[in-house]
C-alpha cells in the first residue's frame, strides 16, 4: 500500500542475501575446511598479483591511479545514491485528500482523508469483537484507497467482521455518494488465523 515498487524491493533484498550468503558460507569454509584453506593460501599470491598486474595496465597516464580505481568509486556512489534513493521511497504513498472534484466555475471540493478515517475509526472502536484497527489512506495509481485492517477477538468469524466492515463502508459510500476503493485485511483470533482474510473492493 505504497508507492515502493514491489518487484525492485525484493530482488535488492534477494541480491543482498545471496551476496552475504555467499561470503558468509566462503569464511565457514575456509575456517573448517583444511583442504579449500591450504588451496586459498596456494592461490592467494597468484589472484594478487593478477589484480596488481591488471590495474597496473589501465593506469591513468601522468598519474598513478587506475581507471579500475575511478570506475570503481563511481559505481559505489552510484550505488550509495540509489540506496539513499530507494530507503527515502520507503513508506511513501500515503495521502491527505480522499475526494477531489475538478476546480469550476465556482470552486472545487475536497475531502480530506482524514474524515473517512475518524469516522471508520470512530465505528470500528465501538465493536468489542475486534481487539484493534487502523484506518488509513493511501495513493495507489492515482487512486485514492483506504486501507483497513483489524485484529479479531478469539472465536470471533472473520466474516461476520468482513459483513460489519462491509456495511460500515457502503454507509460512507453513500453519504459521500461515490464509492472509495477499500483494502480490507482480517487477522488475529484462531479462526481468523485459520482463514485469514485479505479483500480489495
């Protein structure tokens, strides 16, 4: 329910893992593993001096640097900018305005979020069979969404809970007089563990 993308999300988390995975599993083995040790102490000289040889040869005429050297920070700030980029895109998406007709001859309206939320809220707190919720807005495609999710009580059917959901929204669609595209999602309590319930009106 943001505007992070989804897809970019894990397969940095997917590349990290496998990155650390990879080092991680390399330092077990040469601690423990005699033969891939004595075989890294054989091969080290050699790799060095194949690295030493080979930013020897792209050296940047009149001066003892590397274009290997300069390539090599600028990938890693590259990378540091997406990263700072990516982690100030976390959580985005949220917005003030549920409603917004186009500006007229005599003006707009608009409606901030805030008041379907309060009056959900407001609603959803009364009900003893649920434990929590939270009611928020989110921009999802340039749409408008409200997110609800709630915590049932032990015992308690997600579906009776849905229904109440159901007809608490359909109450505000009316008095706004257009239906608000709703993400409902359902945990907690053993029979809503056991089904769990996540709907997009």
């Amino acid at each position: 329910m943001n505007d992070t993308n989804r897809a970019t999300n894990r397969i940095l988390i997917l590349v990290i893992g496998m990155i650390t995975l990879a080092v991680g599993a390399g330092s077990i083995l040469l601690g423990i593993a005699g033969p891939v040790r004595s075989g890294w102490r054989r091969a080290a000289p050699d790799v060095s001096q194949q690295i030493a040889d080979t930013f020897a040869a792209a050296t940047i005429p009149g001066t003892s640097s590397s274009w290997l050297s300069v390539a090599g920070v600028a990938v890693l700030i590259v990378l540091v900018v997406l990263l700072i980029v990516f982690i100030l895109r976390q959580g985005n998406g949220r917005t003030r305005h549920l409603l917004r007709s186009e500006p007229g001859e005599h003006g707009g309206v608009a409606i901030d979020a805030a008041f379907a939320e309060q009056s959900l809220q407001n609603f959803l707190d009364t009900k003893s069979e649920l434990v929590a919720s939270h009611v928020s807005t989110y921009q999802v495609r340039n749409t408008p969404v409200l997110k609800v999710v709630v915590t049932c009580r032990r015992g308690v059917s997600p579906k009776d809970v849905g229904d109440v959901i159901d007809s608490s929204l359909a109450s505000l669609d009316h008095l706004l007089g257009q239906h608000l595209s709703t993400f409902v999602q359902i945990s907690g309590g053993f029979r809503a563990r056991m089904t769990k319930s996540t709907r997009l009106q």
